[in-house]
C-alpha cells in the first residue's frame, strides 16, 4: 500500500472504492508540465527568501527537472493511490531526493497548487486559441476576397430575400468570430493571475514572496485575496461561456455549409478530405465533420451548465466539488481546438459553385424590393409601391414569368413611373451594387469591411 501524504491523522486506510472514486488523477494527467512549473517557481522563491535554504531549493529543483525530463521521455506512470497530480509528482520528486522533497510543500496547500495548475494551463490554451482563431478569421477574409462580386441570394426566413454578394455573407463571420476573439482576450485577463502563496485559504505565516512567483511564473498579477485565489472558478466559466457562443457561431455556420452542399442547393462542395461515405449508399458523400461540430456544441453548453451548477452553493473557500472543474473544461477546450481546426479546413478547400449561386439570385422575386425601391425613389408613397409591385409579383406567379419578363408595355399599363431604365434596375448585380450604406453589401462597401478586417488581423 502506498502511504498517504497526508496519512498522519488517520488508522485505517481508505476504501478502493473511495480511493478510486475521490481520485483526480484519472483526467488531469495533462496539469503535469504545469504542476511542475508551479513547484519550480515556489521552490526558487523558498530559496531567496531563506525560508528553506539555497542549497536545499537547488537540490529540489534539480530534483524537479529530473521528474521533467522523465515526464518528457513517457517514463512516469500516474498512480490512483497518489490521488491527484500533485502527489503524483511529489512522490516522484520523492524517488529523485528522498525526504528533501517533503520541504517542497512549505508555505503551499494543494488547493492554492490545484488553482495554479489551472491558471497556467488555461492561458496556454487561450494562446493556441487566439491564434486559432485569427487563422480562421484570415481564411474567411481570404476566400471572401475572392468573392466579392460572386452573387448570392440573402435570406430570410430561408427565403429568397434581396441578392448580396456572397462575401457579405461570408464577412458576417467575420464579425462573429472577430466578437469570440475579443472575448477570449478577456478572458486572458482574469487567467493570468497568481493564485500561488493562497495557500489553503489564509495565506501563511512563512515570508513568502508572491511578487516573485508571479514574476516566474509570467502572470500578470497576484490574487488580492487569498479565499478569492483557492475558490475562484471564474476564469473557467468565462471560458466555457465564450466556448458557447464560438461553438454558437461555428454550429451555424455548419448548418449553412450542410444545406449549401445539398443537392437542392449546389452551392457548394465540400472537399474529400472533409468527407465521408455510407456503408450502404455508394454514391454518397456525406458532410459528417459539420454535422459532427454541430452536435458537438451540445457537449460544450453541457459543460458550461454543469460548472455552473457545481458552483452555485459553494461556501467559502476550498471544497471538493471544485475538482469537477476539470474534465469539463479539458473538454471544452479540446472541441473547440479541433472544430476551429476542421472548420478553417472546410473552409479553405470547399469549391464554391458559383454559377448556381448567382443563378439562385435571378430566378425569383428577390428583385421586388428594387423595383418598389425605384417608384418609391421617383415619389410614389413606399407603401404604395409596395403594395403594387406585390400585386404584380402575384400575377406573375400565376403567368409563371418572373419581374425581368414582364413587358415595358405592361409595367407602364401599372405606372407611368416606370422606363426603360426598370430592367437595369432589376438586375442582382445592380441591386447588389447600389447597397453601399455602412455595413452593406454593395461591393465598395464589402471591400471597405474587407480593409478594415485586414487592418485587424494585422495588430
Ligand atoms: N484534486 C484536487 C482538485 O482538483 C486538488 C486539491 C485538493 N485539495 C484538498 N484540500 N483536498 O480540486
């Protein structure tokens, strides 16, 4: 049986069950690099303030390197009986030093270690993450460059609504993802903080030097509060928050892409290398890493809610339902790695058809806005021409013949504002061009979005 570190007060030993069932160490193999890192830094400020001597944080340090190197080399092997990952690598440093090792935990209690571990590993995952998303954000600024003047139909209520241009779309995204960027970035902000020297809750009677560990350890700032440093789970909230919504943004965006790539639609195929195949169905091709990042929007709001949950009730300072802040945030933070990944993929070797695109924009009655927009623009009350042109747009259906059919000798049999000049206007290239408000989709306003996204992308 292995000793408990913490065995002192206690007869008998703990029950398989209990053990197995009150262990971390199952998922949080991954906190090891971070863990150490965290010892390094506490046992160098050990060292300088004198609370343990310079030979002895030398030694220890060493020591620490060593279980690195091992850590590194796949040599360690991640014990149930150690419970979590910090006696894991206490009793390492154990094997490497003997009984020099116990001094490491001066001035420290696991739950200070444990809130350390997580701020360390979070930042460098919002590092990848940052710059996951910028890629993403690149490539949709890329693919919308070379659509601007490609016509696509908008819409509403997934009806033909007004023709856009297909990069207008695209740049909405932009706007999304641009958001979730600006969200993680704040969430750097309350990550990079030093929980270390908390100790379990009060702080501690040795002379420690936070200053110093924070300076080691690249943080930001130290806690405030010692209570605030060992239960604050914020930080991970704030992440599974903005996971959400970037999951929000992805699954959308999965669902356009899915209905896009349908037969009905043609507007896009997605790449081979993006696709699968039926164990039934030869000819078919099915876009499953879309569906996939859909659906696995569902586990990262179910993190969320269950971190929520757990915190609700929890008194102050340390207690141990905050160890569930773990699998679910190593969770979370592998899906959206991966869907930004696969996404960005998708994205940049999907071919656009767009021929059927620009097909989708004339054959309907998305040019009705144009023309009552143009007897409006010659002084006919908007509601009025409103109500005209949807009178006209009801005999067409049944003539079966769409606006542009319609002949001079008619539109003018319904008003003698309408000229020659109509069919231009009803053009969806027209009707696309001359929508230059802020924000539009007429293509010099579209090429204005695109300037200032690369402006963004650049800082
Ligand atoms: N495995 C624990 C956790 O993840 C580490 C902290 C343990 N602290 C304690 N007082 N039992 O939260």
């Amino acid at each position: 049986m292995v000793e408990k570190l913490w065995g002192g007060r206690f007869e008998a030993s703990l029950d398989k069950q209990t053990e197995e069932f009150g262990a971390s160490i199952k998922f949080e193999q991954r906190l090891a690099p971070f863990d150490l890192k965290g010892s390094l830094a506490h046992v160098k400020m050990l060292g300088e303030t004198g609370i343990i001597t310079a030979e002895e944080a030398t030694t220890i340090a060493n020591g620490l390197i060593k279980v690195e190197e091992k850590l590194m080399k796949g040599q360690i092997e991640f014990k149930i009986e150690n419970e979590d990952i910090h006696m894991n690598m206490e009793t390492y440093l154990h094997d490497e030093i003997g009984p020099l090792a116990g001094k490491l935990h001066t001035a420290r209690s696991r739950n200070d270690q444990v809130a350390t571990d997580m701020h360390l590993y979070l930042k460098s995952v919002l590092s990848d993450l940052l710059k996951a998303l910028r890629t993403l954000r690149e490539t949709i600024v890329n693919l919308s460059v070379n659509h601007v003047d490609t016509l696509f139909p908008g819409y509403t209520h997934l009806q033909h609504a007004q023709p856009i241009s297909f990069a207008q779309h695209l740049m909405a995204y932009y706007q999304m993802f641009t958001r979730d960027f600006e969200r993680f970035e704040f969430n750097v902000k309350h990550t990079d903080m030093n929980p270390l020297g908390a100790a379990a809750l009060a702080g501690t009677t040795f002379p420690i030097d936070r200053e110093l560990t924070t300076n080691l350890l690249q943080f930001e700032k130290a806690y405030a509060n010692s209570m605030d440093a060992v239960s604050d789970r914020d930080f991970i909230l704030e992440f599974l928050s903005n996971s959400s919504l970037l999951m929000m943004h992805l699954s959308r965006l999965c669902e356009e892409l899915l209905l896009w790539s349908s037969h009905e639609f043609n507007f896009v195929s997605l790449s081979d290398n993006y696709s699968t195949g039926s164990s039934i169905m030869p000819q078919k091709k099915n876009p499953d890493m879309a569906e996939l990042i859909r659906g696995k929007s569902g586990r990262v709001y179910g993190n969320l809610m269950s971190l929520l949950t757990v915190m609700k009730g929890l008194p102050l300072t340390y207690n141990k339902d905050l160890q569930e802040d773990k699998e679910g945030m190593f969770d979370s933070a592998d899906t959206i790695l991966t869907s930004l990944s696969v996404m960005d993929g998708m994205l940049s070797t999907m071919t656009v058809n767009r021929v059927n695109m620009e097909k989708a924009t004339e054959q309907d009655f998305s040019n009705a806005t144009e023309l009552a927009d143009y007897l409006a623009a010659k002084g006919l009350p908007f509601r009025e021409a409103h109500e005209l042109v949807g009178q006209l747009v009801l005999t067409c259906i049944k003539k079966g013949i769409y606006l542009q059919e319609v002949s001079l000798k008619d539109y003018q049999a319904l008003s003698q504002l309408i000229e020659e000049d109509v069919y231009e206007i009803l053009q969806s290239r027209t009707a696309v061009s001359r929508r230059n408000s802020l924000g539009g989709t007429g293509f010099e306003s579209i090429k204005k979005q695109i300037e200032q996204a690369k402006k963004e992308l650049q800082k």
